[in-house]
C-alpha cells in the first residue's frame, strides 16, 4: 500500500487524422501520450517509492451530423 501526495508537472501531446466519408459521417483516429514527473510517496512501511508516470493510447471514433 502506497500512501500520500506529491505536486508534478506534466505534458500531453496529440496526433489525430480525421476524413469525411460523406456529408454526415466522418471518421477519426488520435495518438496520445501523457507523461509527468517521478511522483515520489511512501508505502506502508515507510521507505519511499517513485513511481513513473506515463501512458499512451490510441482512440478512434466517428461523428454523425444531422
């Protein structure tokens, strides 16, 4: 068990396609990826622990005007 709290800075960036199948629908797709500083806290027997933060994730989805 981990516990506590720590302030970090942080960066996102973003890579997106998108194309218009018709006059109503289009379709897309984005890369993302997240990262922040170490994030520093103490487990339960009191030794400290860094823990890496970063995440990627692919999201695609489609829109639909009427």
């Amino acid at each position: 068990m981990v516990d506590g709290s720590d302030t970090v800075w942080g960066a996102q960036a973003i890579l997106g396609l998108g194309y218009q199948l018709t006059n109503d629908l289009r379709v897309f797709a984005d890369y993302r990826y997240r990262a922040w500083q170490d994030t520093k806290l103490t487990d339960a027997s009191g030794a400290r622990v860094s823990i890496d933060n970063a995440s990627s994730s692919i999201n695609l989805g489609a829109a639909y005007t009427f």
